[in-house]
C-alpha cells in the first residue's frame, strides 16, 4: 500500500515541511469498504490532475500509473464490519488517518500540514490523527495533491469491487462498484444482503428485513 519514497533532493526543496493531499472514496456505497488515500507529490507534479469522478476511466487510470510510479503514497482501509460500527463517517476519518500514517511512515517523518477534501478533518475526530490538518471544499479539483489521493483511493476502490464481485456475482459490483444502482437494488431484493453489505445503510437494513419476512 506504499510507494517508494522520493528522492532527498525532493524533500529538501520542500520549505515549511512535507504538504500531503488526503481524500476518500467509497463514503456512498451501499457495499465494500471506504477507502483513503494520501500523497506527497513529485517535481514536476503529473500533469492533467483533477478530480477523479471529472476523468475518463483511461485517463484516471493512466495518471495512477504515473502517481505511483513517481509519487510516495498511503493507502487506508476500513472493511464494511467497522463502517458498521462506527458509523460511514467515522470509518472515513479512520481510512485517512491510516493512510497518511503509511505514508509518513514511508517517508521516515511526520508531514508540516494535510490537505484534505471536504470541509472536517479527522483532527480531534478521529484518535489516529495527529497531524495539522486544513479542510479544503472542492479541494480533489483545486489541489493537486488532493486530486491525486482521490485518483488512487477511487482506482484502489474499483479494484477491490471487481474482485469482490467474483464472490457475489448477482450485485453487479464490476460495474456499480457497491453503489444504490436499479440493478444492484434489484439484487438486493431477489438474493438479500451480502456479507460486503454495510448493515447500517438504511436501504441495506430495509432489503434484509424484507428477505427475512
């Protein structure tokens, strides 16, 4: 889950200490786990950065090579029995704390600030982090750093989807990838909960009810 890490020409051009990105994916699905990614950024930084949900698959999947290749990176995850016990937006929290502690214990120190996307950070929400930390709304388009942790949290994500979707095939996850689509629902209400299934997502709650009555 762990990049090699850059070169130390690269970390002594930082001024002010190492900057990292953190963003999320997987907080909607009604299956599989959330993921986080973190990322220190190369010189010079990959080009064509955004948002992943604005990239073409080919295009997310050409800059994750380029990231991983060039970048140091953490990867968090939280497996669906701890969403459900802590709650989506806890187990959130939870996937960036992990991921930036694998990155920084690849880098062999603590970052100065994280750049996370959204507007909460995990500091003093989360027992894990222990970093500075600056919330940034719309920061997976206007960060690099951000946009190239929510390439590699959604390219990781997708992966253990269609690997998952060998094991319960009638989900469709290969292609909903754990999302409340009309054929995902429609499965649900003919085969019932998986055990990849977050039990505390009210759609998922409701469906087992119905499979049970």
């Amino acid at each position: 889950m762990l990049s090699g890490t850059p070169s130390r020409d690269f970390c002594a051009s930082l001024r002010g200490g190492l900057v990292i990105g953190v963003d999320e994916a997987g907080r909607g699905p009604l299956a599989g786990p959330v993921v986080a990614a973190a990322v220190l950024l190369c010189k010079p930084r990959p080009a064509g950065l955004d948002d992943s949900k604005k990239l073409s698959p080919a295009r997310r999947a050409e800059l994750e090579v380029t990231i991983r290749r060039r970048c140091a990176f953490g990867i968090g995850v939280v497996d669906v029995d701890q969403i459900d016990r802590l709650n989506i937006f806890g187990a959130t929290m939870l996937a960036m704390s992990l991921a930036v502690a694998r990155l920084c214990e690849a880098l062999g120190e603590d970052c100065a600030e994280v750049l996370v996307d959204g507007n909460l950070t995990p500091h003093g929400r989360c027992a894990e982090w222990r970093w500075p930390a600056r919330a940034i709304v719309g920061g997976d388009a206007i960060e690099p750093c951000i946009s190239a942790a929510s390439i590699i949290a959604k390219e990781y994500r997708d992966r253990l989807m269609v690997e998952a979707a060998n094991e319960h095939p009638h989900y469709g996850w290969e292609r909903n990838k754990g999302y409340g689509t009309k054929d995902h629902m429609e499965a649900l209400r003919r085969h019932g909960p998986s055990p990849l299934h977050r039990r505390s997502f009210a759609p998922v709650a409701q469906m087992e009810l119905f499979s049970a009555g």
